[in-house]
C-alpha cells in the first residue's frame, strides 16, 4: 500500500453516486466500486420528492434533465372499494419550485448522477467488489477484487458503505439489522397502460383482496403495485396473470401491454442502530430498508449522502474538527426511523383486510382529510420538504422577532443580493460556502458593519435578503449550512456575540478574522 487514499464509496446507486458527485465536488479525491458490471435497466424506486428536487439543484445537478425524463405526479388519490376518493395528498400547495412527486425510472436517475460525476472525472470501478474491511484509529484498509480476478489492497482515510440491503460493508463491520419482514407478497409490473387515468396524479384503490396503485410515467407507462397476489404465482408472474389482477380490483377498462419488467417481492422494514464505526459509515438502503409506500426510500439514502458529504469534505479539508462527523449519526438516525415507521403506517392502512377497520378507514378518512391545513401537512412531509434537525447539536437557535424559520429546519429559496448581485439563495449554495443571510431594516446597518466586523471564517458567503415577504424576519441573522439548512439563527443586534462561539464549536479551533483578501474554498463546476 503506497499510499493512504481519502475516501472509499461502496456501492453506485443514487446513494453511493450522490455521496461521489458531492466529495467530488468539493475537490475530495475518492474512488467509487460497484459490483454489478452495469446500471440494472430494471426501473425499482420511481419516487423523487420535493425536497430531493431542491437539494439536487443545490448539489448543481442537471436538474433539467431530471424534470425533462420524469413525470411529474401533482396530487395522489386514494379510492375505497366502490370507487369513491377517500383521501387525497396534494403538492400543488407546497412552498419550493418543485411542487409535486417526479416519476423517474431509478435506472435513469442513476444515468444522470454517473454523467454528472464523469464530469468531475470520478469514474465508477464497476465490476470491482469489497472483499475485506478493516480499520483502526488512522486508517480503513479494505481488499478488491476486479471482474479480471486481480486483487488490490487499498488503504483510506474513510469508507462510505452504500451497498444495498445486503451490505457487505454492514456485515464485515458488525453493524445489527433488526427488523422483520411483512407477510403479503407484492406484485410489481412496468407497462403500458391504457384507460381512463389522471395522468397529473397517481392513484390507489383500496379493494377488499388488497390494494391496486398506478404510478404514471412518462410516454403512457405506468408503475402498477399490488398487494396479495395468487399464492401459485411465480416470482415473474405473466402479462396475463396482471392484468387479471388488475381487472378483479381496479377500475374497469384498464388494459396492460408492452410490459418492460414483471415481478413478485416481499418487503421489510429494518435498520441499523448506528449509522457510523469508527471511519465507516453507512448510508441508504445498507442502513435502513421499509416499505416503498409513500416514495421515500431513495430519497431518504440521496439525502444522508447529501447530509454526510459536506461533513466529510469539511473534515478532510481541515476545516472542521473530527466531532463534526458525529451528527451525521444525530441528525440522519432519527429522520431514518421516522420514514420507516411512517412507510409502515401508510402500508397497514392501505393493506386492512378486517371488514370492520376498513369500514372506518373508509368512513373516517374522509371526514380528516377534509381539513385543509392536515391535507397540508400531509403533503409537507411525503415531499420531505417538513424534514429539519432542530434538535442537533450543531443547530443553534435564539429568540428572533418575525423569523418563521428556526434552526434547523430547510431554509427557503428566497431572492438574496450578493456582494450587489441579486440571485436565488439555492444557486448560491450551489458553491459549497456556509452562508450568512442577514435581514435588514435599513435602520440596524450598524449591527449590520459590526457583525461583518467579528470573526467570520473565510469560508462564509455573506449575502442579504432582499426578496419582499420573505419569511427570515427583519434585523435577524440566519447561518445556512451547506446541505440548505439553518445551523444559527439570532437577532441581527445578537449576532456579534453569537457567531463567534458559535464557529469555534463547529470547527474546534479558533479562526481569522474575515479579511477581503482572504478566499473562500473553492468547489467544482
């Protein structure tokens, strides 16, 4: 071993791409193994929220091309036995520039992220598959083995396991998996679909045999999902055993055709107790696995790529103490468990098969979902636009007169003027800084010179709000990390005795006082 490499990524689906395309952006040298030889062509998660949408363009992803290849779903429906909605989930109403569920074939949103790492010139070593793990304090020295059948020897500064339910990472580290798996079988098809469906929505009817859900998809293709099939299907069922199914518990008239994959699955729900050993961490489905109601999934292991990356790179740069790392754990495990027991929730009230609590589910449900604010809710948190980690260690929040947006949770896309440029606040972000938004009256600019004047790291974007109604109150300061979420908020009167100390537990170290001759890190384009 010549040398000690910085990071080791395991796996190259969306998790293990975006924790890639991220250190990379940073200019974090890292290497990518997968396994599987090639991208699978088979569509598995076709969910992307929200939330997902923002933190990608925030990553400077080809969000364009995200939105031109997807299909956006902008209400969800779900029906009773006789054909009556008895819920509806609406996006339209949702606060960000993405209001809506894009439909996207995982295949093709694992394409994007590997064109966008190329161009970082990150090249993923398929075919390349971890046959050993170990660590101690300095290092993680790991054994690979190539699809040619040579061996490498490597050894790195960290390794992110982002290999899948079966993670090898998982296993060689003595990471726990506990969980259980449900008793229905699911059926799963990708087919062409031809009747009378709101392609602006995505459906789920509710039959006594068990659930029937149509995810659309671009070019007339739907995702179907159905609950308890024939016990004498195989593992691949027919065309023509589908669409039987779907002609005894959907609506009539829905014929399928074209199919592109058929299949029979069990789910299950289990997760690790901790996300970190040591320099391995977990991420994604080698971490956590539920149920894919509600579509949070891979957006759920895209977003704890996300969440570790800028603290990785920070850490390996030198630019924050090593204790930094230890809120991916805080702040990822809690979100993680909520998603699984919210997906287990959404499945049990889907799948009811007592007479009696389907009868209230579908008399009850209608009368709760009636209420404007809860349908609201609802929306918020399947986007994942509600998510935040107002109970971090690394989030810091003071009384704020007029701000709506405390620390920890997503900061909003407002219009902020930088050194006189005007821009969007996401875009901003795009450049990896820490950002500092200060909200001024015009009648508190000298606050305003005094806190320019503390010790602010070179590091740190200083910008203003300057978009009318927006919701980070007047003569405040609000500290937006890298990842678009509110690390300090305070009174812009306050914010000279707050930053310092609030920078110096963040980095562990004392730093300089901002000078303008001093430059910012610097990320890719």
């Amino acid at each position: 071993m010549a040398f000690t490499q910085q990071v080791l990524i395991v796996g190259a689906g969306p998790t293990g791409l975006v924790a890639a395309c991220e250190l990379a952006r940073y200019g974090i040298q890292c290497r990518i193994v997968e396994k599987e030889h090639a991208i699978s062509k088979k569509s598995r998660a076709i969910a992307v929220q929200a939330r997902t949408l923002e933190i990608l363009q925030i990553a400077d992803m080809d969000v364009d091309r995200f939105l031109k290849q997807g299909h956006p779903a902008r209400q969800g429906r779900i029906f009773d036995e006789a054909g009556d909605m008895i819920a509806q989930v609406d996006f339209d109403h949702l606060q960000t520039t993405y209001p809506f569920m894009l439909l996207l074939p995982q295949n093709e949103t694992e394409e994007i992220f590997e064109s966008r790492l190329s161009r970082y010139g990150v090249k993923v070593e398929r075919g390349t598959e971890l046959i050993g793990c170990v660590q101690d304090r300095s290092a993680v020295r790991v054994g690979l083995r190539r699809v040619d059948g040579t061996f490498e020897d490597a050894e790195f500064e960290w390794v992110i396991g982002c290999d899948g339910a079966h993670s090898l990472v998982r296993h060689l580290l003595g990471f726990s998996f506990e969980g259980a798996s449900y008793e229905d079988e699911f059926m799963l098809a990708d087919v062409h679909v031809d009747g009378d469906l709101d392609t602006s929505a995505f459906h789920v009817f509710t039959a006594a045999k068990g659930p029937l859900a149509f995810f659309p998809l671009k070019d007339g293709r739907y995702r179907v999902v159905a609950d308890n099939p024939p016990k004498t299907w195989g593992d691949e069922p027919s065309l023509a055993e589908c669409q039987a199914l779907i002609d005894e518990r959907g609506p009539s008239g829905m014929k399928l055709h074209s199919p592109r994959w058929l299949s029979k699955f069990r789910l299950h729900h289990r997760k690790v107790q901790e996300l970190r050993k040591g320099r391995v961490f977990l991420a994604g489905d080698a971490a956590h696995i539920h149920s894919p109601a509600g579509g949070q999934g891979m957006n759920t292991g895209i977003q704890d790529a996300f969440n570790l990356a800028w603290k990785l790179a920070f850490v390996v740069r030198d630019m924050a103490d090593p204790t930094l790392l230890d809120s991916y754990q805080s702040e990822r495990l809690p979100i993680d468990e909520m998603v699984i027991r919210n997906s287990d929730r959404l499945t049990r009230f889907v799948t009811l098969k007592n007479p009696v609590a389907r009868y209230l589910r579908d008399h009850l449900v209608p009368i709760v979902s009636s209420f404007g604010r809860l349908r609201q809710r609802v929306g918020e948190a399947v986007s994942e636009l509600a998510i935040g980690y107002r109970h971090s260690s690394i989030c810091e929040d003071h009384y704020t007169p007029g701000s709506d947006i405390p620390a920890g949770d997503r900061a909003p896309d407002i219009e902020v003027s930088d050194d006189g440029q005007s821009g969007r606040l996401y875009n901003l972000l795009r450049q990896g800084d820490t950002t500092l938004l200060i909200s001024s009256t015009g009648d508190d600019l000298g606050d305003a010179e005094h806190v320019l004047k503390t010790g602010i790291p070179a590091w740190v974007r200083v910008v203003w709000a300057v978009q009318t109604g927006h919701p980070f109150g007047r003569s405040a300061v609000h500290l937006i990390r890298p990842d678009g979420y509110v690390g300090l908020r305070c009174s812009l009167s306050d914010a000279g005795t707050r930053l310092a100390p609030y920078f110096s537990r963040l980095t562990g170290r004392d730093f300089p006082v901002r000078r303008e001759t001093e430059k910012r890190h610097q990320v890719k384009a």
